[in-house]
C-alpha cells in the first residue's frame, strides 16, 4: 500500500443496516455486497454473524462471491463472537476479523470491567483473532470520548496482540476536524508499533461533520475510511462514501491521497441502496442527490450555457449521471431500452430485460414520455413472485360528500379474495381493506410520496415502513397511479414483516452473546 492510497471500507450492510427500517433482505445484501465489489471497494463489511443466522449466511456467502474487496465480519470481544465470525468470513480470499469493545468511561461501565480487565480483555480477545486469521482490525468504540493516556495504552495493547488496523471511531459524532486530525497524529507519534499498523476513522454525522473529520483524520495520518452509501446509518448516519471519494478526488491539490472506486458506479449503487433501504436521498444531498447537478435560477443556468464548470465542480459523467436526462417512448424497442439502461450503469440478463420491458411498455401507454427516473423505478421494483400477498385489481371511490371506498382483491396464498372498505381518504381506505382481508396488528410508522419525475403523469414513488412486535420492514413501489402505489407498498412491507416474523421464530435465530461470556 502506497502512502497516498486511502482504503474505503464500507459498512452498508453492517452500520449502515442499523438504522431502524433499513433491514436487507439476505438476496438484497448479496447485491449490494455484488456492486461495492464491483465498484472497488477495497473492505467490505458484510455484518455482525452471531447476531442471527441470517446475518452469518448472508457474510458467509458474500465472502464466498467477492472478487476484490476483503470481507469483513464484526465480533465484540469474547471469543465466541469471534469464533462465529471467523466461521463467516473464512471462506473469502481476503478475510477480515473486526473486533472491538467500548473504552470511554461510559461504554467501559456496559461489561461492568475496571481499566485493568478490559485491557486484558482487549489482549486476550485480539490474540485469539490474530491466531485465526492474519488481517485484524480493532476498535475503542467512542474513542474520541475515552481519556488519552488510556486510549494509548489500550492501542498499544491491540498493536502487540496482533492487530494489523486500529480503528478510531467517533461514536456518536462528538469530534470536531481539528480534534479529527489531531487525535489521529498524536497516536501515531506516540504509540509504540503504530508505524507498523494502518489506522482507520469512523465518524458518525450528530453534528453534521462526519465527511468533515474523516478528511481531517486521513489529513492527520488515518490511511482508511469507514463509510456507508448515501451516509446511511443509525441516528444522522455514517460519513457517506461518496462524499470522501469524490472530495478527495476533486481537491486532490489540498489532499492528495487516491481511491481505487471506478466513481461512475456511485450512482447506481446510491439509488440502489435508496430502494432496498427504503431510505429516500433528499434532493440536496452532496454528490447523489437529485438536485446535486440541477440549476433553476437564471444566473446559474445562463452560466451553465456558457460554461459548466461556472457552478458545476465535478461533471455529471464522473458520478455516473448522463448528463442529461433523454426520454424513450412507447414506441421504443428493446434494442432502445438496453442501450438506455447500459448507459445508466445497468447490464440486465436477457430475462430481466424481458420483465423490464414489459413494464416498460406499460408505462409508456400511460406516460408521454419515459426518463432516466422512470427507467430506474420500473428496474428496481421490488415485487417478488414468492410474496404470499399480491395485488390483483383496485378501484378506489371518491367524493366530498362522504368517506372514500376502496373495492380490491388480492391474492393471498395462491386464492383471490376481495372486499370493500371505507375510509378517510383513498389512501386510508385502500390500507383498511388490505387489514380487511389480512388482518395483522403491524403499526404504520412512515408513509411517503415523492414524484419520480415532474408532470401530471409522474410516477410516484411511495415508501411505507411498518413495525410489529419489535420488527420494522420497509415496502417501496412505484406507480403513475400514487393509491396504486400506496396499495403495493403497504403489500410489499407487510410481506417483508411475514419473512421478518418466519425468521424470528423459536429456533430460528442465533441469540447474541453478552460482552461477559468469553
């Protein structure tokens, strides 16, 4: 590794999976694992295995299909923890063991040990990892908060034990930049081997400074960044990849350290992610947000004509944009279609192309025009033919004089049924009649609209997140009918909660172990 290469290391399915609703399915993670693969992501991050079973089959597999990254699993610091990962992740031509355990005064009172028993806590279980797999990554979970002369003394017990990353996380976003690249400097002029070892940086957003310390931090000496896609994590998220892969590419004249990330993937992993999530982009987020390359005001727009680089620093191609967004229409062919998807990132089988075309089609006979958006929504819907619940026809009443009615049939199980319900909107009353002919007692916790692209004939793009018994799932459909959208949205997660619910069941899971069993 060359002194100005910073390696990414991505944890969506891991950190990023934390957020409450974000839950992957397990073909979802192999996906997503598949395009940061592709992209150049250079650690991968895959899960946490003892947490479920489903979370150890979906590293395992992932650390069997990857071609590039290093796969990683988390395991907090008792061997057994350790042990379920080096299980998962074994199978990968580059495996990683990430360990940690909280080292401030408030996480050290969580395993109920004095400074004296975790760090030999932290000796004995990097050890054990070490003697399982050669690529060891530890972490002082709220390091930014933990007393100097004990951080130092807890990596220098971490270094001696084996571990080839010490990564400096700032847990709940309470680092400033300065402090950043000052804590990072410090520890590697300071700690005995820490020449020897790559250290890393992880900023959670509280504040809003994640992407602002993890520059900081590489600054100061950090050779890794730990992110996420769109910044996605628990709380305000995680430093978002895309953020520092871009700042570092554009201001390489301030830093001048280099990524191996092919930048052109970033957005389709972005919208990607988006979708499976059910965590929308909003529209003036850095790099990937839908207004991140738009110009309305006259003056930007009258430069932009003269000259793009005027209000625009990167250009669109970078990111995987375009450039400008070419509408198809109904009388477009399949030949058309690929050559449009290709364009935006996409390379479908020809099977998926089928199924992609057919609604396609559809929607051009509703829609003038079809746009970049559109063609992304229509390739990621989520409908899956093993969904116990589908929709097959709704007709929604409207009036002002009275309760709206929704008169609908569904497929459940292979029959249909059909009902008709009232309610206070058409929205309202489409959900009652789903409860109506699948009754459940999941609590709607999110429901959103937001229009693919502008115009009365828009596809609307509906997010639902739903939470029962302590499982949240997210639906998400797209349709230039919005109720219609609603309605297979609503579907869509309800069906995601009956998997959550099968693999919740006694037997099922692997509990977790507690940070006192060893």
């Amino acid at each position: 590794m060359t002194k100005d290469k910073v390696l990414i290391f991505d944890t969506t399915l891991r950190d990023g999976e934390q957020s409450p609703g974000a839950t992957m399915s397990h073909a979802e993670k192999l996906e997503i694992a598949e395009l940061l693969d592709d992209m150049g992501v250079d650690i991968i991050e895959a899960g946490f295995p003892i947490a479920s079973m489903g979370d150890f089959n979906a590293v395992s597999e992932i650390a069997k299909l990857a071609k590039r990254s290093t796969i990683c699993g988390l395991a907090r610091a008792n061997y057994k923890d350790i042990d379920r990962c080096w299980e998962a992740v074994k199978h990968a031509s580059s495996p990683r063991i990430h360990t940690f355990i909280g080292t401030s005064p408030l996480h050290r009172a969580i395993p109920n040990l004095d400074v004296d028993e975790m760090a030999q806590r932290i000796h004995d279980t990097v050890t054990h990892a070490r003697n399982l797999c050669d690529n060891v990554q530890w972490s002082p979970m709220d390091a930014t908060r933990t007393e100097w002369d004990y951080l130092c003394r807890v990596v220098e017990i971490a270094i001696k034990a084996g571990a080839t990353t010490i990564n400096i996380p700032d847990t709940v976003g309470y680092t400033a930049p300065e402090e950043s690249a000052d804590l990072i400097r410090k520890l590697i002029a300071t700690v005995p081997g820490a020449d020897e070892v790559i250290f890393a940086t992880h900023c959670h957003n509280d504040l809003g400074m994640a992407t602002a310390n993890s520059l900081a931090a590489v600054i100061g000496g950090a050779r890794q960044i730990e992110c996420t896609i769109n910044g996605l994590g628990e709380r305000a998220g995680n430093t978002a990849l895309e953020e520092v892969v871009m700042a570092l590419k554009i201001r390489g004249d301030i830093m001048p350290f280099e990524t191996g990330i092919d930048t052109r993937k970033i957005m389709n992993i972005s919208r990607r992610v988006a979708t499976v999530s059910g965590f929308a982009v909003q529209f003036n987020k850095a790099i990937v947000g839908k207004n991140a390359f738009a110009h309305e005001s006259g003056i930007h727009q009258d430069g932009m004509l003269k000259n793009a680089e005027t209000f625009e620093i990167m250009r669109p191609e970078d990111v995987g944009l375009s450039g400008t967004s070419l509408p198809l229409g109904k009388h477009s062919g399949r030949a058309a279609l690929r050559a449009k998807l290709s364009e935006l990132g996409f390379d479908l089988a020809d099977n998926q192309l089928n199924d992609v075309f057919v609604r396609f089609k559809d929607l051009a006979d509703r829609k003038k025009e079809v746009f970049d958006d559109d063609l992304m929504a229509l390739v990621y819907q989520n409908d899956s033919g093993d969904d116990r619940i589908k929709l097959t026809s709704l007709r929604v009443v409207c009036g002002t004089d009275g309760p709206q009615q929704a008169n609908m049939v569904l497929n459940i199980d292979g029959a249909d049924v059909k009902t008709s319900a009232t309610g206070d909107g058409p929205v309202d009353a489409t959900f009652n009649a789903v409860k109506a002919l699948f009754p459940h007692g999941a609590r709607l916790q999110l429901y959103q609209v937001q229009a693919v692209t502008e115009g009365t004939d828009a596809q609307a793009t509906v997010i639902v997140r739903m939470e029962e018994a302590g499982r949240i799932a997210t639906g998400q459909s797209a349709d230039t009918d919005t109720v219609v959208a609603s309605a297979k949205a609503y579907i869509n997660a309800i069906n995601r909660l009956l998997v959550r619910r099968e693999k919740s069941a006694p037997g099922h899971d692997t509990k977790g172990v507690s940070y006192k069993d060893s």
